[in-house]
C-alpha cells in the first residue's frame, strides 16, 4: 500500500489451478502496478510469502509462471513444465521458505 492505493499484491494458496497437485503451497498472482514497477516491490511481495509459508511449516513455496528469467533473479529455480486445467503450459518454480517473526 502506498497512501491508501494497492501498489501490489499476491496470494498464497493452497493448489494452483495446475495438473500436478502433489506441490503445495503456491505463490500465486503476483501484480506490481505499472508505475511501480523497477522499484524491487516484487523481491518484497517474494519475501513475505516464502516467509508466511516458512512460518505455516512449509519448506518450499512454489510458483507458475511464464516470465522467463524474473523469479530466477529472486532465487527461484525451476523444477519443471506442466499445464493448467485448461491446457496452456507454464514452468514451475521452487524455492525454501524461511522462517522468521518479522511477519507474525
């Protein structure tokens, strides 16, 4: 948030709507406003939810994704290629989660 305005968001779920359901739980979503964007928000929106899942007793968090060489800068690698329930590819990313109580 930045006076009052969302600047960015993401959600950490559960299942990711992905073939592969054995991965969990997901970094999904993730939006930076356009006039915000170089600003390294995303490494901030990356570390809370790796963060949150850490603190949730989760040892990786995943991600989908066809942003090629994004999430890799932040740490992520990827684990594999699968498809969504309605057919397109998308890569999956992995990464550890942390566990910390700066978000408690």
């Amino acid at each position: 948030m930045d006076n009052e305005q969302i600047i960015g968001f993401y959600q950490l779920l559960e299942k990711e709507l992905i073939e592969r359901t054995d991965l969990s739980p997901w970094i999904s979503c993730v939006f930076i406003d356009e006039n915000r964007r170089g600003e390294r928000l995303i490494e901030q929106l990356l570390l809370h939810g790796r963060i949150t899942a850490g603190n949730l007793g989760f040892d990786k968090v995943y991600l989908t994704t066809d942003h090629i060489h994004l999430y890799e800068k932040f740490g992520f690698r990827e684990i594999g290629i699968d498809r969504f329930v309605w057919g397109r590819p998308t890569k999956i990313y992995e990464h550890h989660t942390i566990k910390s109580s700066i978000f408690k």
